[in-house]
C-alpha cells in the first residue's frame, strides 16, 4: 500500500505485542500474529562531515562566554571519542 518497510515492520512489531498481551491475559487462545515476518529494513550509513565541515563546526563557539566555553568542550568531546550526543548528555 505504498508503506515503507520500517513502517510495515512497526506495525508488525505493535501487532505482535498487542497479541502477545491480549494472550498472556487470557483473551485469546491463539496469537494470530505468530507467524507474520516483517521485511527487511535496509539501515542507512551515516553521512561523513567533510573536514572543512569539521572545522567550521568546531569553530562556531567562539565567544568565551561560560555557554560557548561548554559549547565547545562539548563539540571537542564528541569530535576526539565519536560518542553519541544522548550518550554525552
């Protein structure tokens, strides 16, 4: 219907715990959704930053106002361990 797989795969995904709960309360005999398979999702590779785009966004807090000063040690943190943002904060 025009869906993408992700979203076919989370529809999939909603059903089947729907299923599973109305079963382990006792609702139903049998898990319709036992045997729906959802597709495959193709993951996407990140998107690599130039250098000179590294620089220029390393660059960008440049006042030495507290704020910017932890602008750019946060900037510097994640550029030297490569973490993720949610896992900085």
């Amino acid at each position: 219907n025009g869906m993408s797989a992700a979203t076919v795969s989370r529809n999939i995904a909603s059903m089947k715990g729907f299923y599973l709960y109305l079963w382990k309360e006792g609702s139903i005999s049998s898990d319709p959704a036992e045997k729906l398979k959802a597709p495959k999702v193709e993951k996407k590779l990140p998107e690599i930053m130039s250098v000179e785009e590294m620089e220029r966004l390393l660059e960008q807090p440049g006042d030495r106002t507290a704020k910017g000063l932890r602008d750019s040690a946060m900037l510097e943190l994640l550029y030297a361990t490569g973490m993720r943002v949610s896992e900085m904060i």
